[in-house]
C-alpha cells in the first residue's frame, strides 16, 4: 500500500487479521507461542519459520505497530521498544562499541545526556557535544572513530533546527550513521529519513499515544540496522509490551489530525503571546521572528505543538504565571491531549550548571507550554490569569 496517503497508511497499514475476522486490532496478551511439533519448534529457532516463538522477541500486536510505523516513517523496518530511553540505549549499544567516538547535540532531552554521560560513557564510548543548527560543529568533530551523529531537531524548548539533508551529507561522506529523534514532530510533520537521516528514534510516549497513557519507543532504519537492534532488545529485554503496542497502535490511527490541531492552537498560543505586554520573547517556529522559520518550513511539514516564551520580571514572575493556572497541567510531560506547563530551569534542566544553561538558552523566565487540544481560547485565558497584572 506504499502508494497510499500517509491519512491511510496510519488506519489501513500494518496490522492483518486473525481468522476471527476481528475488525479492530488484537491485542496478544501471551508470553509464549505453542508449535505444532518438534520439527516446527526446530524450524522457528533456526529462522527456517518466521513465526513467534516468544513475546520478548516478536508479538503479532507489537509487530503491528512496527509496521504500521515504518510505513509512515517510509523505512524499511522498525523495532518497538518499552520506551523512549529504551530505543536511544538499544540504538547505541548494539552499533557502536568500545573505543568508538559519537558527536551529539548538546541540545537534547535531559534523560538523553544523562545517559550518554553517565552510562555510555563507562564502556569507553567518547561523546562530543557540538550546537545543533552549525554544521561546522558537527565537520570539525568528526575524529578517525566517529561512528555516529545523534541529535533532535527541532530541539525542546526553544526550537533550534539543523539542517538534516546537508548534516546527512556530511555524515555519509564520513561513513558515519546518523541517527535522528523524531519524538517532537512525529513521522506527520517531519521524514528524517527521506533527508537522508539512516535512523530514526521515537519516544512514542509523546505525541504517537498522545493521551499520555503508556511508555512506548521504537527505532526505525534499514532492514541491516534494525536486525542488529532487534537482536540487542530480543536479548538484553526492554522488548514492547502487547497491551502498550496497542495503545500506541491506535495512536498512530489519528495522528495527523492530532498534530495538526496541535499546531494550530500552539500558533495562535504563540501570536497571542507575541503581542503580550508581560512577554519578552516567544520561541516557536511557526512565527516568522524565530530564526529558525525559514529552514522548519522547508524540511517540516508543521511547527509543532510546542510554545516556550520569556516573561518580564525572571523566575518569580514565571513561577506566578505557573501558580495561576487552574486547567492547564503543572507537568513536565509534553505531547498530551492536555496542555502542560513546566518551568525548564527548574525542571527538566535543572541539572545543567549555569554555564551550560546558558550555552542552550534556558534562563529562569522561561516557561514552556506543550499545547494541547482543548480549546485554545480557554487555554490562553488560563495562561493570562498571572500574566496580565
Ligand atoms: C520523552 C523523550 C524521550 C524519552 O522517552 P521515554 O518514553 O520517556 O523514555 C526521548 N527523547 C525525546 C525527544 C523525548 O521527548
């Protein structure tokens, strides 16, 4: 069905019925799977018969999923994780080994650096940090043993892009893999991989369930990489559970709508904020003063539902508009049906050293808002209580 509409590919693909002729999906809540004989049991753990043979190495739910995602991704094959950290730490600990060197972006979700500083680095993986958008960041660390680039784009909070098609460039003329994660806009808004990214990573606990429910990831690529992937998460075991395939599953049904509606109430957010007495500055891609507008509008099919804006009067003014609210979630979680509000300084960057918040960006009188898809107008009254004076 690769010739279909990504609206059709996220209803019809991936998913083939049972012999109960459901019409919605199954959901195989089942450890293991029972062979007709030994010599079938022989031949499903020699490969001869690609059928199940164990729930934490393929489940008919999970693969589901995997499918209906590659095809919306357009890449060849896909691995479902249990969660976003999941697929990043598969990803690195099945293609790279010790003694190689990976260049990141120092703009990436907290738990990502953690992890990279913390645990990565203990098997003697080298990490540098280079800034997002300047790929002659990206040129002048590239050392004999670079084996991979790793980065989001566009980053959260503040929206920096890169270009992926030039840094993919750069990346195969060095034979580096370039590995990209999608969790912000989602395979609806942006394709990694049609520019020329070899990798894509998912949180699918974001925007793909949307309804903030379960922890879901995944990691999509060639059929050569994701084999070496599938054989790290099959053995070492953070596979997908079944039900969570299904959640997840569903989600992929109604994303587009999801985040075009997203989009739309995080522009209005913005345009509102923009005109905001209190508000210093808005950071939001979709507005034409964001320096990155231009190059998201040429590889991104939307902006996102992501807002972050600067108060006049620092952390004390940001924290009153975050107390004022009464709907909108006080919750670092972003990608929700709900919107959400989180102080990042304090919150989700409040690790990073005065320095280093500084290099990204983040001072105490930014607050970031996930919109979400209630109606934007009580949305913006609520978020004007502690605003206005
Ligand atoms: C949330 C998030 C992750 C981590 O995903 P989990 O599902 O929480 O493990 C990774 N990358 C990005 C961009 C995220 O927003």
């Amino acid at each position: 069905m690769d010739e279909n509409q990504f609206e059709t590919k996220a209803i019809r693909d991936g998913y083939r019925s049972t012999q109960e002729q459901e019409h919605s999906e199954a959901i195989f809540l089942t450890s293991s799977f029972v062979f007709d004989s030994a010599e079938q049991a022989e031949k499903r753990f020699s490969k001869e018969d690609p059928g199940n043979i164990y729930s934490r190495f393929t489940n008919p739910t999970v693969e589901a999923f995997e499918k209906k995602l590659a095809s919306l991704e357009g890449s060849q094959a896909c691995v479902a994780t249990s969660s976003g950290m999941a697929a990043i730490f598969a990803t690195l600990m099945s293609l790279l080994k010790s003694g190689d060197h990976i260049v990141a972006s120092r703009s990436m979700f907290g738990t990502t650096i953690v992890l990279l500083d913390s645990i990565v680095s203990k098997f003697n993986i080298e990490i540098s940090y280079v800034n997002l958008g300047n790929i002659k960041d990206w040129q002048g660390s590239i050392k004999k043993n670079t084996k991979m680039f790793l980065l989001e784009t566009p980053s959260n909070p503040l929206g920096e892009v890169v270009d992926i098609e030039k840094l993919s460039k750069v990346a195969k003329s060095s034979n580096i893999l370039f590995a990209v994660d999608n969790a912000v806009l989602t395979p609806a808004l942006q394709n990694p991989i049609s520019l020329g990214a070899d990798i894509v990573i998912h949180s699918a606990t974001k925007y793909i369930d949307g309804q903030g429910r379960c922890l879901a990831g995944a990691v999509l690529g060639s059929e050569e990489v994701i084999d070496q992937v599938h054989s790290f998460v099959r053995t070492s075991g953070p596979s997908l559970s079944a039900f969570n395939a299904w959640v997840v599953l569903k989600g992929l049904e109604t994303l587009r709508l999801r985040m075009n509606e997203h989009c739309n109430n995080a522009l209005k957010l913005a345009v509102w904020l923009e005109h905001h007495s209190e508000v210093e500055k808005v950071h939001y891609l979709g507005l034409e003063s964001h320096q990155s507008h231009e190059l998201a509008k040429k590889q991104q099919s939307g902006f996102g539902g992501i807002v972050s804006f600067e108060v006049k009067g620092g952390k004390e003014k940001a924290f009153k508009v975050i107390n004022s609210t009464e709907m909108v979630s006080i919750t670092a979680n972003l990608g929700d049906t709900k919107t959400t509000i989180t102080h990042p300084a304090s919150t989700t960057h409040s690790r990073l050293s005065d320095n280093e918040k500084q290099k990204v960006g983040i001072n105490d009188s930014l607050i970031r808002v996930s919109v979400g898809l209630e109606s934007v107008d009580d949305v913006i009254a609520d978020i004007n209580k502690g605003l206005s004076v």
